[in-house]
C-alpha cells in the first residue's frame, strides 16, 4: 500500500500492536476521546500510523482500555490501549475495518505531505458530479483508463482499476496539468493549479 510506505520505519514490536503492517511517523495533533467509564479528556499524539498512534496522556489507563477518539483531520475512530509505555504514555491500536484503515492511511499520507510539497485541496472549489472516462498519465508514461467521480475548477477527483500515481507527482488530463494530491476510494484526485503547460 503506497500511503503505508510513504510513513517512516516503527518503534520495537510488541505481539498485541503488530508493527510490521505500518510504519509510524511523528506527528502532534490533538486528540479528544472518551474512556471506558464516559469520562472525556484531551492529549496530543507523539506518532500516528495506519495501524494507531502513540499519545502522552496524563492520566492513568490500563491495557485492554476501549477508547472512542476524535482525531484533529481524521475523524472519530475505536481503538484500544495495548501498551502503557509510562506515567504518561500510551500505545493505542485503531480497532476499524480494514477499508476504514486504508482511508486512514490515504488521509495521514495527504496531511503528512500536503506542507512538505506545497499541495492544495481541490475541495476549497465547488464541485459538480461528473461523468466519463479519461486517461490519466504519470510517471515514466503509465497510461490509466480513469472515471470522473467530480470535477471543479482546481481540479478532478478520478475512480481507476490501474495504478494510482504517488501523492506530489504531475500527471496529465488532456491538455491539463495537475499534482496527484490526495488519494479517494478507488482512485485519486489530482490539482490543476500546482501545474501549467500540457507537456508530460
């Protein structure tokens, strides 16, 4: 999975929290969640994967705690404490479906790059539903039959079987230019205002 492998290598292993699935990178976001008791409290995160995260925590929690989180970009997701690593720090493994997770993954991929490369969210434009095929080209010349899910004046959203281009590289719609940016089910959405000129 290409969002997975964009992450950096993880911590030691521990045989409840199988680290070998994903990689973990740093990266502080607050986070608001709920103990198993109802009770609220509020923390940061250390590091994320696709797989959990790690956050500092001041007060006590045992392994096997379910707790609700809402995570600043991510949403609400289920997960559990599978290590206490401190006084103040926790090892939690998200308890989601695996379609849920990869969503998960595509999301940390977009946030974790969208800084480092300058990117955009083509979300900021109105969109309409589209409709059709086009092909898609990146790379070293891979050619890819893609649906329009919606399109906007920044850019289009993209549905394909083939491959996908990786977050940051150009690709070309036709005569338009754009930056893969973030990846959607199924597919990926590309920005047109990152990049002009209809050479590939």
């Amino acid at each position: 999975m290409q969002a997975a492998q964009a992450l950096k290598p993880s911590i030691k292993r521990d045989e409840s929290f199988d680290r070998r699935r994903h990689r973990r990178v740093n990266w502080a976001v607050r986070v608001r969640g709920l103990t198993p008791d109802g009770e609220e409290f509020e923390c940061n995160t250390v590091d994320v994967c696709a797989g959990g995260l790690r956050i500092n925590l001041a007060r006590p929690m045992n392994k096997g705690d379910a707790l609700v989180l809402y995570i600043d970009d991510i949403g609400r997701v289920e997960g559990i404490v599978t290590r206490v690593l401190s006084e103040i720090g926790y090892a939690i493994e998200f308890r989601v479906p695996p379609r849920k997770r990869d969503k998960i993954a595509d999301q940390l991929t977009w946030l974790i790059n969208k800084d480092k490369l300058g990117l955009y969210d083509e979300r900021e434009a109105e969109r309409r539903l589209g409709g059709g095929q086009v092909i898609a080209v990146f790379g070293s010349g891979i050619a890819v039959s893609c649906a329009v899910v919606d399109v906007s004046i920044f850019g289009v959203a993209l549905k394909t079987s083939g491959p996908r281009p990786m977050i940051g590289e150009r690709v070309q719609i036709g005569e338009r230019a754009g930056t893969c940016v973030r990846y959607v089910d199924g597919g990926f959405a590309i920005d047109f205002r990152t990049l002009h000129g209809t050479d590939i």
